[in-house]
C-alpha cells in the first residue's frame, strides 16, 4: 500500500477537494447577502458552481458572478479556463465585480 500524504497549501492532487474561503467584494457582497462563506472543491469552477448552487434564488448575484474578476490565492485569474485553475488548501476566492469607472 502506497503511504499517502496530506496536501500542503499550493500542492493539490488532481481532482482533489480542498477547502477554503470565497470572499464576496462590493456588489457580489449585496447580491449573495454576505461577506465570505467556506468552499470544498479542486478547481475555481467547482468553487463558482457551488457558489452558483447556493445562491440559485439570487438572479442578481448570478449575473454579477458572471461579470467578475478573480483572485486566487492573491493572484489574478484573467482569462484563464476556471477548470484549470486549481486551489489550495486553505486558500482564498475573492470575487471582484466590475467596479465604477474601471
């Protein structure tokens, strides 16, 4: 039996859930009625679809979700496939909508 080892933050087996922190900034913080809330997924699509699950009753958060910006871990995602950006254990989401004249 291979002997296994519990991930370090930024080390994240394939398909490996971690858990974490979304952190919701200005409008996506009024449309999902709070200012951060846990999350327990491999990848940014897996966090924004739980996020998406959860707040299914808020049409408003969904359309702004679809507009925002992404941090992870304090890096910018751009446009990046959400799929493919894997998160850590510990880490943090932060969800940045569009903002006033920028």
């Amino acid at each position: 039996m291979a002997a296994t080892t519990e991930p370090t933050r930024g080390e994240v087996p394939t398909g490996a859930p971690v858990g974490g922190t979304i952190r919701y900034w200005a409008a996506a913080k009024s449309e999902a009625g709070l200012a951060e809330e846990p999350y327990l997924a491999a990848t940014l699509a897996e966090a924004l679809a739980g996020a998406r699950q959860r707040h299914a009753d808020r049409p408003r958060f969904l359309q702004v979700l679809g507009h925002s910006s992404f941090l992870v871990d304090s890096s910018p995602v751009g446009g990046r496939d959400h799929s493919a950006v894997a998160l850590t254990e510990g880490g943090t989401v932060e969800v940045l909508p569009p903002f006033a004249g920028g």
